[in-house]
C-alpha cells in the first residue's frame, strides 16, 4: 500500500535510545530525499520508565509535532511495554492504523489471542525479532539495540536504503568532530575518541544492515511493498 506520509510512534524503556532512533531514522529519510521530523516524549527521566519517540515522514513538508495518536508503525523496542504495560498508550497498539505494521524487539510470542485477532482484522504486520540479540552479537553491547530496530524499520518500508543510514548514523554521532569550514584540527586525546567513534559508528551501521537485510527479506515473503512513493516520482512542495 502506497501512502504520502507515515507517522511512528516508538514506545520504549529508558536508556534504550529511543530519542537517538527517532533522530537517525527522520535524518535518514531526510537524507533520501523525504520531508521528516522527529520528537520525543518523556516522563520520568530515569532507565527502565517508560519513554516515548514520534517520526513523521512524507513527500510533503510537515508542520505536525507531539504525540503520534493514530501511528502507521509501532516500533516496541522492549517486551515490558507489552509484558507490563510500560507505554503512555495501552494497550501499546492502541490507534494503530489499517495495513500498518508492528516491529517488536523480542523472539518470543507476546501477543494474545486477543491481540492478534484485533491486528488480523485490520491488516496489520507483526515483524518479531530479537534487535537486543543483534546488538550484543554485532556490536557487542546491547546499547546499539537501537541500532538495529531502525534497520528494521527501513528494511521493510524500503523509505531509505543503507547509504542512508549510514549518513544518518554518522550525522548523529560525529557532530561533535566535524569542524566548521571543512577542517579540522584535532590534538592526541581528540584522535583517540575520535578513532574509537568511527569504531561504534562501524558497528552501529554493521547491526543496522544485519536487522535491515534480515527485515528485507521477512517484507519480500510476506510480499510487502515499498510503502511511500520515491520522491522523484512526485512533486515536491
């Protein structure tokens, strides 16, 4: 199904990066050539509360902010949210739209029948996969876990492809190295971070294609089509 914009809505725990995954993924889509703009919503600031990221992305510029109420994708980057109702919105699929589509971070079944019956009659994709598994294995900490569920994302809604990704990983991560004027002046101690960011910016993108070509290939079986049209294949506002 073609749309012109998608809305996501990315309930999570503290301290999974929830808010850095919201970023990349608009800076990705951005990067492709979509209009895209990315909030967060937090309550308690502390690990293990809930946490909440919003993205929106269309082929047209987008004035909208706060709270996606009636998301396209759920992005549930921990088994809490549904195991012990760790969202702002339950149930955690609450709003979501016909012929959307769920990514949840574990192996295991977690839905009810209750649930899947509901999602069923509205068409919409259930995609489980053990994102945290993919971090600790490719990067070798469950801190990229993030990482791998924007790899998803991207895998099966093909908006933007992995030179994408990586401009949007590297955006968010080497700001801080990047001088203005085009140079850069760096001294022994700055060399020595900076070599150990391009080592987690390395891994971070290894475990985003990892999820991404994993996700690619379940959206082919289950026959899933691009889900916005290419932005030259329309005009842009």
């Amino acid at each position: 199904m073609r749309r012109r914009r998608i809305n996501v809505r990315m309930p999570a725990i503290g301290g999974q990066g929830a808010v850095t995954a919201a970023h990349i993924i608009a800076t990705a889509a951005d990067h492709a050539g979509y209009h895209a703009v990315s909030n967060p919503f937090f309550g308690a600031e502390k690990r293990m509360a809930p946490a909440e990221s919003y993205v929106r992305i269309g082929i047209e510029p987008i004035y909208d902010r706060g709270e996606v109420v009636y998301p396209d994708v759920i992005m549930v980057f921990h088994s809490q949210v549904i195991t012990m109702g760790k969202s702002y919105t339950m149930p955690f699929y609450s709003g979501i739209k016909r012929d959307g589509l769920i990514i949840i971070n574990a192996e295991e079944d977690l839905l009810s029948d209750r649930d899947k019956a509901f999602l069923e009659s509205l068409n919409v994709k259930v995609f489980n996969f053990s994102a945290t598994k993919f971090a600790l294995e490719i990067a070798g900490t469950e801190l990229a876990t993030n990482m791998a569920m924007i790899g998803a994302f991207f895998g099966i809604t093909q908006i933007a492809g992995m030179e994408s990704i990586e401009e949007g990983i590297k955006a968010r991560f080497l700001k801080k190295f990047v001088a203005s004027g085009g140079t850069m002046s760096l001294d022994s101690a700055i060399e020595r971070k900076f070599k150990k960011k391009l080592e987690l910016i390395e891994k971070n993108i290894n475990t985003a294609k990892a999820a991404y070509e994993l996700a690619n290939q379940w959206a082919k079986e289950q026959g899933i089509e691009p889900w916005l049209p290419k932005p030259q294949e329309v005009a842009r506002v």
